[in-house]
C-alpha cells in the first residue's frame, strides 16, 4: 500500500501490506540466489498504518495513519518508543504565526542523518469561493542529535511560497548526495473547487545552492528515482497518455548532468522483462 523503502546497506526491507501493517523484509545477499525472510514488523502500533519508511541506518522508522490526520509517527528502536508530530505551516512574515492548514502527510522519506523527515503534504485552505487545495514539500526535525532524543518537530519547507494552482510532491533524495533532490510539479487546471492536473514535471533541486531544474516534461506524476551513482533518474511516464482510459505505464528515464537536476541526451524508456 506504500512506496518500499530500503536501508542504505540493503539489510532491511519496509513496506505496508494490505492490512495497513508495517511489513519487513530481511535479505540474504551472501548466496547466488538471494532469499528473503518476511513479516509483520514487531513493533507496538503496528496498525492502520498508510505509509512508512525506514532511515538509512535502520535505527527508526516513520509512518502515517489511515486516519488521514496531520501528524508524522516517529518509532525510535534504541528507545523503543512512538513519538508523535503535528505538521504546520510556517508563516514568513514579521510576527506571522504558524498555520494548521495541513491535512495529511503522504510520501515520506529519512533524510541522510535520519534527525530529519522530508515529506508532502496536502493543504486545505479556506477561501473566498470555497477550499484551496495544494501539495507542497516540508522539512520537519525529529531527532535532537546533539541531546540524542526527540526534537521539538521544527518545519520548514522546500519554497516558502508556491504560485496559484500549483503543487508540489513525491520528493526523494539523490543517492550520494544530501542536498540533491527530485519532486513532481504539476498544476490544478480543475474549476469550481475541482482538482484536475496537467503540466506535469519532474524537477531536482539542489538545497545549497537553491537552483532547480526541469528534468523532464510529463503527462502524470512520475514519482522520481535516482540511479545509484545518481547520473541517472527514472520515474513513471503513461503507456498512452493522450487515452482517457489509459491504465498502462512505462518506467522512463534520463541521463543527468554534473549538477544532477539537469537532463543530458535523450529520454530513453526501460523495457522490463
């Protein structure tokens, strides 16, 4: 029911199964035909779970509810306890208080030092002909790595601020890179408080130096990747996109530059087989 989210050494697998519990998945490597040992995670509250992930160390694990609520779960192994986040939206101005606007969380990933949590949220804003709805990408601290123990929940976000009818989400962080991601783009055409998107893009971005990139022109949200050695990005790109039935997709791809949010060559569809 959820992205699959892997350790950085391959040792644990973490995914939702149908039942909306944490599901791991344990490797073994060592032979010419890998094995794999499967089950539900042994943690307290391993329920109604929508989304998970794991940190690259492996020593703690997020996850969102079912509920569809405005809160980021945080399992710490070491302490073998839930903590719990409430997401807001900071507010820029000069004595601006914090909005909670957000309605839920849904793609969530461990940054590299696993103290932050990068996700999207959906926003729900009242406005004068109804509620505005958007997507936008957040930053939220969960981990005091300096006292070892839970944070204050700090957020801050990708852009402070999105143009009219625009969203962001599905972001995800290069390989070897900490300041290097990828996230979908794309823009609600719909009317009358209706949600219709169009003009899809995968874009990277670069957290340093605050430069973005479009990688590549879509027609649905691609849910980008990084290659290994991140000279590569994939992402999901429709079979049939100008077919209103279409239910078939391709997993495309591009070649990157140096900067790793900018395209080099072709656009090159992976066969699988």
């Amino acid at each position: 029911r959820s992205k699959i989210t892997v350790t950085d050494n391959g040792s644990a697998i973490v995914f939702v199964n149908a039942d909306n519990q944490i599901h791991l998945v344990l490797p073994d490597w060592t032979t010419s035909t890998p094995t794999f040992q499967e089950g539900t995670l042994n943690i307290p509250d391993n329920e109604n779970v929508r989304s998970v992930a794991v940190s690259r160390q492996g020593n703690r694990i997020a996850a969102t509810r079912t509920t569809l609520d405005n809160q980021i779960d945080i399992f710490d192994y070491p302490t073998g306890q839930w903590y719990e986040y409430e997401l807001y939206n900071p507010t820029f101005s000069n004595g601006g208080e914090n909005t909670y606007d957000v309605a839920f969380a849904d793609a969530i990933e461990f940054d590299y030092s696993s103290n932050f949590i990068m996700y999207d949220a959906l926003n729900q804003i009242q406005g004068l002909s109804g509620v505005i709805e958007y997507y936008d990408i957040g930053f939220l601290n969960v981990w005091n790595e300096s006292f070892n123990s839970p944070s204050l929940g700090n957020i801050s976000k990708l852009f402070s601020g999105l143009p009219d009818n625009v969203s962001i989400g599905n972001p995800t962080f290069s390989k070897n890179s900490e300041f290097i991601i990828a996230f979908d783009y794309a823009e609600n055409i719909g009317t009358n408080g209706n949600t219709e998107y169009d003009n899809f893009r995968v874009y990277g971005a670069n957290l340093e130096t605050g430069d973005n990139g479009i990688i590549a022109n879509n027609t649905t949200f691609g849910y980008p990747s990084y290659s290994t050695m991140d000279n590569a990005i994939v992402y999901t790109k429709e079979f049939e996109p100008n077919n209103p039935n279409n239910d078939l997709f391709d997993v495309a791809g591009f070649n990157l530059d140096a900067s790793k949010i900018q395209p080099t060559g072709d656009e090159v569809i992976l066969t699988i087989e």
